[in-house]
C-alpha cells in the first residue's frame, strides 16, 4: 500500500468516527450511518455501568439460591448448570463492553421501532429513540435493555417473548424456551429481590 492510499484510508476513518456536527448547542436527530453522540455514548456507557453491577448482583443471588422462587419465576425447571453458564457468560460479554460497536438512531434499523438491537457479526449493538427514553431502572430500564441485547450477542439468545407476562408464560410452560429468550434474562435482574 502507498502512502498515499494510506493517509486517504486514515482520513476516511477519522471522518467516519468523528461525532455528528452540532447545531445550536444540540445534536442533529440521527447521524445517517448511526455515528453516537457523545452525550449518547455517556448513556450507554452509564447503562453498561449499571447492567455490569446489577448482573453480578443477579450472579451471586443465584449462586446463592439457584432454587429460590425468584430463580423458578423467570426460568421454571429449567437446567441450573445451563442457567448458571449462561449467567456468567452474559457477564463477561458485559464486561468487554469495549469489544461491542455501537450504533444510534440508526435510520432504517430503528425505523420498526425498536428499543436496540444486537447484529452478533461484527458486535453490533443499537440504540433507539425508546432507549434513550427509558428509564434508568425499573422494567425496561436502560441497563436491563443492555442485559436484554448483551444475551443476544453472548448466549444467541432470541425473542421468543416480550414483556413480563410473556417471559413469565415462558418459563411456566416451556423453561427450555425461556432459557433461550432475552427478556427472561432482563426481567431475571431487574426484578431482582432486594437483600
């Protein structure tokens, strides 16, 4: 490669990474490639934080009590030494937070509505409107909306059902399914009983 081709490719990475222009103090709606803010970038990072401390919270309340109703409510029957690696596995991946590529308002892939979403090849993590909307705790908090798209990347987990009610039937019925959802895991740690 020329020095030339060199610097070229060096610009062109420059001008994709650089954050999106202000006007008037306040950033534009939507980068159209999905480029973060930096006051968004702080909001994911602080959910990240958070989903980091509440999931190792959530780790060491099962490996205290794998067989507690709380457990039973989110996962049934479902196998604890499944259960217990993919816990853990949900919290490693939170903890390479670096190793994700995130996206924001991202035109056509929050055009459906959704609060995020997670591409595992090349671990893309998006962020939508509602996310940024969320509350920071509580059901559908920002750090569970990351716990949520964190198992998709770790564990392949999927969207068998939304919503507690959902997760919950899930778990009643088929704790082999709700082992393999996403808001299972979410609503796992959100709803965690305090000490």
């Amino acid at each position: 490669m020329t020095a030339l081709p060199r610097r070229a490719a060096l610009l062109l990475a420059l001008l994709l990474l650089a954050p999106p222009a202000l006007a008037q103090g306040k950033p534009r709606a939507a980068a159209p490639d999905g480029r973060c803010s930096a006051a968004q970038m702080g909001a994911i990072r602080a959910a990240f934080a958070t989903a980091r401390t509440r999931q190792g919270e959530a780790l060491a309340f099962f490996f205290r009590a794998p067989d507690h109703a709380h457990v039973r409510r989110w996962f049934g029957d479902a196998p604890r030494p499944v259960l217990a690696q993919n816990l853990k596995t949900i919290a490693a991946a939170l903890a390479r937070e670096d190793a994700f590529r995130f996206e924001c308002l991202h035109p056509q892939a929050c055009a459906p509505g959704p609060l995020a979403y997670t591409r595992p090849v090349g671990l893309v993590m998006g962020f939508c409107a509602g996310f940024f909307a969320a509350p920071e705790a509580g059901r559908d908090s920002r750090f569970g909306i990351v716990i949520h798209e964190a198992s998709h990347a770790a564990i392949g987990t999927v969207d068998a059902g939304y919503g507690p009610e959902a997760a919950l039937k899930l778990a009643l019925k088929t704790p082999e399914r709700a082992l393999n959802n996403a808001d299972n895991y979410e609503y796992f740690v959100e709803f965690l009983p305090g000490p």
